[in-house]
C-alpha cells in the first residue's frame, strides 16, 4: 500500500521535482518505506512506498516500463497478478522486478486503458504514456483506494489524499455548500464531491485520461443485479464457500508479515476462519473492546480466537479518546463523522505493532444486507405497499406532523415512521440512512445557508444510485445504493484513512469483484430471507463457525457516543462548539446548537448524531482552515 500525487502542466505550470516531495511528505504516513519522484515537460509524478510485494529496490516507484515508455505511480494490490505475469512471460515481455506494478505497465503496452478489465484488486494508479502523451488515472471498481483530483482553469494535479494537493501554491479552498449539507445528513461527503469546489473525487470503477485537450472521465464497471441465478440454494452457499475462501487464499500473499481484523461478528470472523485453514502457521488476530458492556465483542472474538488457535491480541478503549481524537480526525482531509473511525484507528494501531498487512470483513453488509436498517426499510417498505398511494401522500404527512409534537420516544417513532410511509421507496430509504432529519437542518442552518443551498436536497444522491440499479426488486436497489453511496464514502474511507495513519495495509477478500459479481446474481431472498440478513452468507459459514457467532445479534463497530459527549469528551467538545467556533457559525445558528448541547448534557434528549458531526467539522476546519500549517499528524 502507498501514496501517490502529481500533476500536469497542461494548464499551467505546476512546480518542480521540489514541489513533488513536498506533496509525496505529506502523505508519508502512506508509505514511510521509500519515496520517489518523477518530472518532464508534461507531467510530475510523486510515490511513497509502503513495501508489501517483492522488498527489494527494484519495486520503488514511480516506475517505468523496460523501454521507458510508461511511467506509473501505483497505490494498492493486484491479487490476480502472478496469473497475468505468466501469460505476459510467455508472450515475451521481459520482467525486471517481482512486483504488481511492472505487471500494469505490462499489460497496458499490451493492451492500453482496457487492461482494466483484467486487474483485480484494490487500487488506484497514475500512468503516464510518453508516445501518446496522456497521463491515465484509474480507480479500482469499489472505491477501496481513495483518488482526488484538482481542477481549475489553470491547474491540474493529483493525490491519493487532499492534504497532498493542499500543498501546492494557490490552491483555492472555497467550501461547497452542498457538500456540507451532504455531511450532515450522511456523515461523510459522496463521491464525487469533496468539501472543496475545486477538488473532487475520481468514482470508483471510473478512469481519466488526461491530456493536452483536456479531462475525460468514464466509467469502465458498474455491478449489475439482473442476471439472477436459477441454480439451487446449495449449489450458491456451496459456490459462495469456495470462492470467498479462494479470494481469501489471494489476499494471503505478502512478503510481509500479515494478520486480520477479528471483531467476533460474521464476515470478520469467516475470513479468520478462511485463513486459518489455509495458513500453516497461527494466524494474528486483533479486536478492540470498550468498558461499556453494550459495545464490547471481546468474548465473541475471543471464542473464534481460541477456536481456530490465533495468537489473539485485544485493546480496550478505556480515556484513550480524549487524548488521541485530535490526532485522528487530523488524517481525514475533510469532514467525517462515522464514529466508529475511532475504534478502527486504535485496532489499526494494534494490528501495526504485529503486522504489516491485516486482512478484514469488509463488505458482508452491503454485499449480502447485514445491516439493520435493511430490516427496518423492509417493514417499512411492506407497510408502504399495503396503503394506497394517495392515502400516504395526503393523510400520512398530517398524521406526522401531529406526533411530532410530543417529545415522548414513542411519538417521535411514530412521526418518523409516518413521514416515511408518505414518500416513495427511495426517498423512504434516504429517511432510513440520514443522520439529521430536515427539520432539525431547517433550524440549524443559518438563513444565508438555507438562502444559497435553494432547493438542494442530499436526498438527490440516494434516490440518483437506487433509480439507476437494475436489479428487479427493492432489496437488489438498495444494496446497489448502499454499494455505490456508504460503501466507498464512509466505510471505505474510514479504513483507508485509519489504516494509512498507521502505516498498515488492509484487504477485504469479501470486496473482492468476483464475489461481488457472484452475489449480485443471488436472488435477493437468499440475502435478506424473511428478515433474516445475510441468509447464505450465514449458510455459506455454518460449517466453520459456532451459532452463537452466525446468529447473536448484530452489534456493528459502535462506540458509545451519547456517554462520550457527557462525559470523557465533554470539556473538548464544548471547546471546539464554543470557542473555537469560527467555523461552524459561518453555516449554522449557534444557539440551536447550545440548545442542543445543553439538552444532550441533561439527558433530555439524545443529539449525539448531529452533536458529533459538529464536533467533526470544527475539528476539520480548524487543522484545515483556521491555521496556516496542517499537524505533524496530518
């Protein structure tokens, strides 16, 4: 794993091989192994290494091609390159090193931009083509590897993070506002947007060439749900074993030492026991657990430990998050909320201390719906086929609006639930996902917000991916939403970013395209089964691991949020909300926020959610706007 960044000088000239260095240290946390620089007339190129695949000086980047045609900073894993490497041999193509990367540069001489069908992996890379004179950039199909990008009437450059690009000389940074709306409602800002107007990201599954007659983007992969399987419900949990076992096996490789993420939920807990039966020696194991009760899996990580013999480390967060939060929000380079970015940086630093490489469970949930908000959209959505639409649409609102003058927990329930009953399925499942309801954001943001936002609406972004799936059920629509929205802008995001702080490469055999692919021919009752998620995944791993661990009930990587804000990280939060709060009070009303804050610390009510992605975006703009120099942590 690695860090790459760069930029044309197409438009204007960008910098120097200095400037490259500058922007590759930045973003050193990626790769503290090695650094490299490449410049022309065209294009500059900067690599750090994290090294992973063949160690020796031969892998250090940016890389060319044996007759110097091509040129390549590469940031990822190609776990299908061995097999590529040997037809590529055998066609004569004369290999200098070991390593993935000369692989891509070999196989694009072969076959140019449409090589990417071929590669599977995590990845995103720069490659830079002397004969034609075109720089192509290209994301791998999920989003596991993070590619932003600056565009402006005079400016074009590159990087696997926004603090690489923040280096660069008058690099505007004007806030877009429908981005931050975006993160309210669901935490993190969706592709392709980020914070910036300028600065955007590439999508996965998408490429850009880049050229003296500009930037073009399309998009090389897309899953499809319509093809569904007619084979039995044996034959697929028997296909499902073996090909999530296969692609764990593929990410086994390293020269490294490697280990896994072990939470003690399912996914996690499957791809342990995948790669215990296939490693000869214990596997490493990491979890983390919290003193309160309702947040530690402990004792379920503990038992797939000791079932499959692991040398099993653990870490409890006991008054670490105080200490160490500013630290951590200062890797993400713009707002982000998901709270379990906490956890994920602590079991990343355990993982470091043992290993290089740790292999997780992420992608069960979006890929087989293991999420309980699949269950409450579901009742939701069969409540919502029993009425008729104009009985929702006119009757439903009112009903709504009634309870939703009681502050009683009920009532609010049932105002929610109304609300959502009265909208159409995908609007129903943006309800489902959003992190403030409107009413709250009505109040919240300040009327000059309200006023330049217009008629803008996050709910846009779920209700554009669940009308463009294809799948022919609700269920199939809204795991391919969650595929293209959550997945790649808050999971992935969230680890990346927390396993880069750590110098620590993560894989996700269950993200691997080929179970993706497989799992979308699935029909969507063999996935979530009479509310039962993730159906066959479960029957895929009975034969591996316990019931009490296929079927406790889901506790997901929470932290307890609510009790943090009234106790361990109060005195911070009240700081960044009402001293350092230049930030916040350019977007929103600060006494609805002290109201807030004042009814969360006497139990009235519970703002966690919101309370927290202020704290988020304070904590942002202050390591990113209000001070000239980003931390040393940064």
């Amino acid at each position: 794993m690695c860090g790459i960044a760069g930029f044309t000088h197409f438009l204007g000239n960008m910098g120097n091989t200095d400037t490259l260095k500058k922007m590759g240290n930045s973003i050193y946390h990626r790769g503290p192994d090695a650094g490299g620089e490449y410049i022309n007339d065209h294009v500059g190129l900067a690599h750090r290494r994290l090294a992973i695949i063949d160690l020796s000086e031969a892998g250090v980047q940016p890389m060319t091609s044996h007759d110097g045609k091509y040129i390549i900073v590469f940031n990822g894993e190609i776990y299908n390159y061995l097999a590529i490497r040997d037809e590529l041999s055998a066609a004569g193509y004369p290999f200098k090193t070991h390593t993935d990367t000369e692989v891509i540069l070999a196989l694009y001489a072969q076959e140019g931009k449409e090589m990417l069908s071929k590669l599977n992996g995590m990845f995103a890379f720069a490659l830079w083509d002397t004969t034609s004179e075109e720089l192509l950039i290209a994301r791998d199909r999920v989003g596991k590897k993070p590619l932003y990008y600056l565009k402006t009437d005079t400016q074009f450059a590159f990087a696997s993070e926004i603090k690489a690009i923040l280096t660069l000389p008058e690099v505007p940074k004007e806030i877009r506002l429908d981005a931050v709306h975006d993160f309210f409602a669901y935490q993190y800002i969706p592709d392709p947007k980020t914070i910036f107007n300028d600065i955007h990201k590439l999508s996965p599954g998408h490429l850009m060439t880049v050229s003296n007659e500009g930037v073009k983007i399309e998009q090389y992969w897309d899953v499809s749900f319509s093809n569904t399987s007619t084979k039995t419900e044996q034959e697929l949990t028997k296909e499902l074993f073996e090909l999530a076992t296969n692609r764990t096996k593929d990410r086994m490789v390293s020269d490294v030492p490697l280990g896994a993420f072990l939470s003690g939920g399912i996914d996690s807990s499957g791809v342990v026991a995948m790669m215990a039966q296939n490693s000869d020696t214990p596997v490493k194991t990491c979890s983390i657990g919290f003193d309160d009760k309702k947040y530690n899996e402990t004792e379920f990580a503990r038992a797939v430990a000791e079932q499959y013999h692991t040398e099993h480390h653990e870490f409890m967060v006991h008054q670490n998050v105080n200490d160490s939060l500013e630290e951590i929000v200062a890797y993400f380079d713009e707002p982000f909320a998901d709270p379990s970015l906490v956890p994920t940086y602590f079991v990343s630093e355990l993982a470091r201390s043992q290993v290089t490489v740790a292999i997780a469970g992420d992608g069960g949930d979006e890929v087989f719906a293991g999420y309980e908000k699949y269950t409450t959209d579901d009742i939701e959505n069969r409540l919502r086929n029993k009425f008729p639409k104009a009985l929702r649409k006119k009757v439903f609102p009112k009903l709504s609006n009634l309870f939703a003058k009681s502050e009683m927990p009920i009532f609010r329930k049932a105002k929610s639930l109304f609300y959502s009953l009265s909208l159409e399925p995908a609007m129903g499942f943006y309800i489902t996902n959003s992190q403030i309801e409107d009413r709250l954001w009505q109040q919240l943001a300040s009327k000059t917000t309200l006023q330049t936002l217009g008629d803008y609406h996050p709910s846009k972004i779920t209700v554009d991916a669940y009308n463009k799936a294809d799948g022919p059920d609700h269920v199939s629509k809204i795991l391919y939403t969650d595929m293209k929205t959550y997945l790649p802008g808050g999971i992935l995001v969230k680890v990346d970013r927390m396993s880069m702080a750590n110098s620590l490469e993560v894989r996700a055999p269950i993200l691997d395209k080929d179970v993706i692919e497989f799992a979308a021919t699935l029909p969507s009752s063999l996935k979530f089964n009479n509310g039962e998620k993730k159906y066959i995944l479960k029957e895929a791993f009975k034969p591996v691991l316990s019931d009490d661990i296929l079927y406790r009930k889901k506790m997901g990587f929470s932290v307890p949020l609510a009790t943090w804000l009234r106790g361990e990280i109060k005195d911070l939060t009240e700081d960044y909300l009402f001293t350092k709060s230049s930030g916040i009070q350019q977007f929103f009303n600060m006494h609805i926020v002290e109201e807030l804050w004042q009814q969360h610390q006497q139990n009235k009510a519970d703002h966690s959610n919101v309370l927290w992605s202020m704290l988020m975006f304070q904590m942002w703009w202050f390591q990113y706007m209000q001070v000239e120099q980003h931390s040393d942590a940064a």
